[in-house]
C-alpha cells in the first residue's frame, strides 16, 4: 500500500519519538551524515494550567533535512512520571536520534544543555510529591498562572547544568562529550511510556510548517516555543496552507551543510595541537592556508549574491584538498610536542570556530578572520620557543594567554553577531 506523504511523515514523527531506542541505545531508522545545527536560545512560554510538564524544543529530521521541534508545555501519561528529552548522538560517523520517553526518572539525554530544568544531567525543574506536580521557580516560568505547589532550589540547578556555550545540540565528538552514568544507564532499564498523542502531532505539524526547516530558517525557527501542543497546531496549520514545502526545500534540506568541510579542517587542526601530533608552528602554516580559503570563499559569495559557482566550488573543494593533505602530513610527519595548556588553549579556540561553521553561527569572512589570528599566534609561539630552546617563559606565556582572550572574544562576539550563513543549496567548501 502507497502512503501519501502526511501519513509517512506522521509514521516517521512516531518512530523518532518512539522510547524504544532508549531502551537499546540504537537509533531507528534515522541516521544523518549532517550534524544538527545549534540549539536556538528562546523564552520559555508561560505554564499554561498546573499539573502540565515542560518538554524542551529539539531539531527532528525529516524530508526536508531538519527542523525545529517547538519546546511545549505538556499533560503527562500519568501520574509520577518524568520527560527524558531525546537527543542526537554522533558515533561511526553519522549522527543518529534517540528517542525521548517518560518514565520514573530522568535518563540519559546525551549531557545537552536543553535549558528550563534540563541542564545537560537530570531535570531540575520540579518533582513529584504525592499525586501533585511541584515546581522548581528558579526555572519556570508561570505567567499569571496561580500555581501553590512551588519551591525554589538554585542549587539544584548548578549542580545539573552543563556549561554549552556554543549551544551545541549532539553528544559525541565535536559537541558535548559526556557518557551516561551508571544511575542514568539503570534509569534506561525502568519501565517507560511512549510519548502521548500529542506530542507525536505536535512533531508532526513542525514537519510540515516551512518556517521551521533549518535550511530556511537559517537555525531561527519562526516558532521557537508554545504554551500548548494545540496552539502551535492551529499556527503550523496556517503556514503549512500559505506555503507550502516545495520540492526544492526538501532538496536544499538534505544538502543544508553549513560549511561543513571548513569545520572539519579546523576540527583537525585542534585535534592535532591537543594531542600533541601538530606543533604550533605547523598549527600557523594550517591557519594560514584557511584564513585564505576562508577569505576567497567570502569574497566569491560577496561577488554572486550569496552563493558560488560551479566553478569556484570546485577550485575551492581542490584548494581543501591541498590543505586536508597538509594537516594529515603534519600530524603524521614525526614532529610532535608533549600536550601542554598554551596548544590546549589554541586547540580550544579551533574547536570554537569549527562549531561556529557548522552551526552556521560563523560566516566563511569571520573564519577567515579568526584563523588570521590564531595563525598570527600560533606563529608567535612557534618562534618563541624555537629562540628558548623549545619552552615559553612566563612574560611569553602570559602574552599568549591576553592575545588569546582577545581572540575569544572575537568568535564570541563573532557568533552572537546575528550574521549567520548556512551553506546554499548544494554547495560545498
């Protein structure tokens, strides 16, 4: 029998909520070549009546590529039990979706830092105390809504939160690096219960509404949060009805890659100068070479209106593939230095703008000016050690490290700039 595609879609919703991947920690069917882009930071909508739950927004994938699920206050399947977010976990390259479940306690979630109560461990936001819900008020947000079971525990919080700064929304390699504990993999053996009815439509809708697709929204769905499945709805209704997506979305969707060979490049970089297999002065010539493709990519784009030709993606893709072969030759070239703080520092700014290309955060331009940078004091590390017999003295190292916070807040700055660009369709750099 043919499904049309409503009913594929609302089949693929269900089986991307379903709980049973928490129970075996495989992924179901869904398994993606494209890192999910960065969470979007939004307020959370007022609690609509007592006794609803708040369940965190997250990026589904569908035949558009991905797509914002809207975070949304929700009635429980029951009484005492809790929402487990799920997440998306990077392993033998591809990211794959674990589903979300409830259940007696708060699982494993892949340490991301969801907010409102879900830190990254456990969920702070309130318990249950008898048949009655209680709210944490450090977290929650009642409105005008007359709620007495109320508490305030900051501690809680603080003790449960992971600091994500980038707002990376994966666990695993290049996001948030975290295993389950052995109170979360026993948590996983409870028994669970799937997600209701409304919350498997509620993922449905956001597949359907166009403002929600990453590729369109440029990360920034038009709907961050709701009050209440139901709300969204009628909204996803009426955006589905005035445009609707169009084959070519579903196209630039599975091609949405925001500038994911640069990312990786970078990525490389920062895992040779933490693992002590690429010297800074190896680090500079790499960043050098970046800053330059970085540069040129901009410029192209600036030229034709956003996007690059053919042909510039072509001298492009050979113009990275020069730079692969030099970071693979100089991780691999016998030059290696024992792993300290000053190459962990320039790793960690590596990393930085890596992520920031991938989330579409960071621009080709801003890249090329980060990398400028860090090529500049790479170098200058490289030459102060090689003038000292290999090691930095503390007026050289303390140098470094204000050069260093000056390039921090650059990409800081540089990816909370509102200037974003996710790659076109079917571009690649």
């Amino acid at each position: 029998m043919k499904l049309n595609p409503i009913r594929k879609l609302a089949i693929a919703a269900a089986l991307a909520l379903s709980p049973l991947a928490s129970f075996a920690g495989v992924f179901i069917g869904i398994s993606v070549n494209i890192a999910p882009p960065a969470l979007p930071i939004y307020v959370q909508p007022p609690l609509p009546a007592p006794g609803y739950l708040w369940t965190p927004g997250y990026w589904a994938y569908g035949e558009a590529g991905y797509y914002w699920v809207p975070g949304v206050w929700v009635q429980p399947p029951s009484v005492g039990v809790l929402w487990t977010p799920g997440y998306w976990g990077f392993a033998g390259g591809s990211y794959g979706w674990h589903g979300g479940y409830w259940g007696p306690h708060v699982g494993f979630y892949g340490g991301v830092n969801y907010g409102f109560g879900f830190g990254g461990i456990g969920f702070a936001g309130g318990e249950w105390r008898g048949g009655a819900f209680a709210y944490n008020g450090a977290v929650n947000n009642f409105g005008s809504v007359h709620v007495t079971n109320v508490y305030r525990n900051t501690t809680i919080v603080q003790q449960n939160t992971i600091i994500n700064n980038n707002h990376t929304s994966f666990n695993g390699p290049g996001g948030v690096v975290r295993q389950a504990s052995p109170q979360e993999s026993q948590f996983a053996n409870e028994h669970h219960f799937q997600p209701t009815a409304n919350q498997m439509s509620h993922q449905t809708f956001a597949s359907q509404d166009r403002g929600q697709l990453a590729s369109v929204n440029q990360g920034r769905p038009a709907t961050m949060a709701a009050a209440n499945p139901n709300s969204y709805h009628q909204v996803a209704q009426q955006h589905a009805q005035a445009q609707p997506i169009s084959a070519a979305d579903r196209t630039a969707g599975k091609a949405y890659q925001p500038n994911q060979r640069a990312a990786n490049q970078d990525q490389r970089v920062a895992n040779g100068l933490r693992s002590g297999q690429m010297t800074s002065g190896e680090a500079a010539r790499a960043d050098q070479r970046q800053s330059n493709i970085d540069s040129q990519v901009k410029n192209d784009r600036a030229a034709n209106g956003g996007t690059l030709t053919g042909q510039e993606r072509q001298q492009v893709n050979k113009e990275q593939n020069g730079a692969s072969r030099q970071i693979y030759n100089e991780n691999h070239n016998g030059n290696t230095i024992a792993p300290n703080a000053v190459d962990n520092r320039e790793a960690n700014q590596q990393q930085r703008t890596a992520n920031g290309l991938r989330s579409g955060q960071t621009t080709a331009g801003e890249a090329g000016r980060t990398n400028q940078r860090q090529a500049n004091v790479a170098q200058q590390v490289h030459n102060d050690r090689t003038a000292n017999g290999g090691a930095l003295n503390q007026q050289q190292k303390q140098q470094v490290n204000r050069e260093q916070n000056n390039n921090s807040r650059q990409i800081n700055n540089q990816k909370h700039n509102e200037n974003t660009h996710p790659e076109p369709r079917g571009e690649r750099k």
